[in-house]
C-alpha cells in the first residue's frame, strides 16, 4: 500500500507541499520496512533515488512532466533497426532511411486493420422503415447503397442494437447525453450511422 501511494503521488499531475510531506514519509516508511522485512536483500539505486523524488519534485515541479517513456520508446525501434540490419558502416543513414520508410508506412495506413466488421447485414429498403427514419437517412447524406446490420464492430469497439452511446450533444444538466441505438446502418464510404 505504501509503494501505492508513493506511486500515485510522484506520478502526480499537481501537487501541493502536503502531499511531498506525504511523499518524502510513505518513501522512508517504505524503505525502512523493506529492510525490515528483507534482510538479506540489498537496497538497489532506486530504493535510494526515491529518497530524491520529494527534494525533485520541489526543484523542477511533478516528476510526470520530466520522465522519459516516450523516448525510450523510440529508441527501442533503432535499437531494433539496428540489431536485425547488421549494418554497422554507415548507421545513421541505414538508421535514418528505415526510420522515415517506417513513418511513410504508418501514414499510408497499411498497418491499420479493417475499421469496420458488421455482422448480420441486409440491405437498407426505403419502404421498409417509418418516415422518420427515411427523413434521417436523407438528411446525413449517405453515399448509396445503405446497409442495415443487426451488430457492428467498428473501430475495436462492439456496436448492438439497445446498447447505450454518448451522443455529440451536450444538454444543460449533464456533460453527455445519452441514447439507444435503435439500427445501424453504414454506406459506401463506410460511414456508419445509428438511429
């Protein structure tokens, strides 16, 4: 629980001078009762650099804003260009080259699976439905042929009929507004559409 809410607390968006108090007493009860309870095990760096968190969030505010995540990230895909390339004369350039091709694939969205899977699809009959229903699809300018599915996967996310979503609007009361999805429908363009 301790290292829990040291956690929580230098992982912090903002913090005020209570909670580095906080910090700086869960960090030396932590490691006071890691010796306790593992005599045997040394103390590595970053039991140490804890000791530091509280004294750094003062100089340089919270932690979360200075850490480098992001980067290693980055770094592990030279690592890996490097590793598998073998080319060791010239790395920048190979490093470079198989950087930007990666980049030009990623934007070409060839790495990208099907956005859209429905599942039980029938084709969309105008007279078939109500007038308000043929009024809506009018007014969203669907490219034909509009086709009706029972259940869609769209994005990763599972769309049903009588499931809930978040509408765009916003109402007075509430933050989100919410509705029932009646049917779903997608056009040409893959589009979709809930009514």
């Amino acid at each position: 629980m301790l290292l829990r809410q040291i956690v929580l607390l230098s992982s912090a968006v903002a913090l005020n001078l209570n909670m580095i108090i906080y910090l700086r007493s869960f960090t030396r009860e932590y490691i006071d009762l890691r010796v306790k309870l593992f005599p045997g095990k040394l103390l590595r760096p970053k039991h140490h650099y804890l000791y530091h968190y509280s004294a750094l969030i003062i100089a340089f505010g919270p932690l979360i804003r200075l850490w480098t995540l992001r980067f290693e990230s980055k770094h592990m895909f030279f690592k890996r260009v490097s590793k598998f390339t073998g080319n060791f004369l010239n790395v920048l350039k190979t490093l470079s080259e198989k950087h930007e091709l990666y980049q030009s694939y990623l934007r070409s969205g060839a790495r990208q699976k099907n956005d859209l899977v429905p599942f039980r699809e029938c084709h969309f009959h105008v007279n078939w439905y109500s007038q308000e229903i043929r009024e809506a699809v009018v007014r969203v300018d669907a490219v034909p042929p509009l086709v009706e599915c029972g259940r869609m996967q769209y994005k990763g996310t599972i769309y049903r009929q009588e499931c809930a979503v978040v509408l765009p609007e916003r109402s007075l009361l509430w933050d989100e507004k919410f509705g029932i999805i009646k049917r779903i429908f997608y056009d040409a363009n893959q589009s979709v559409f809930f009514s």
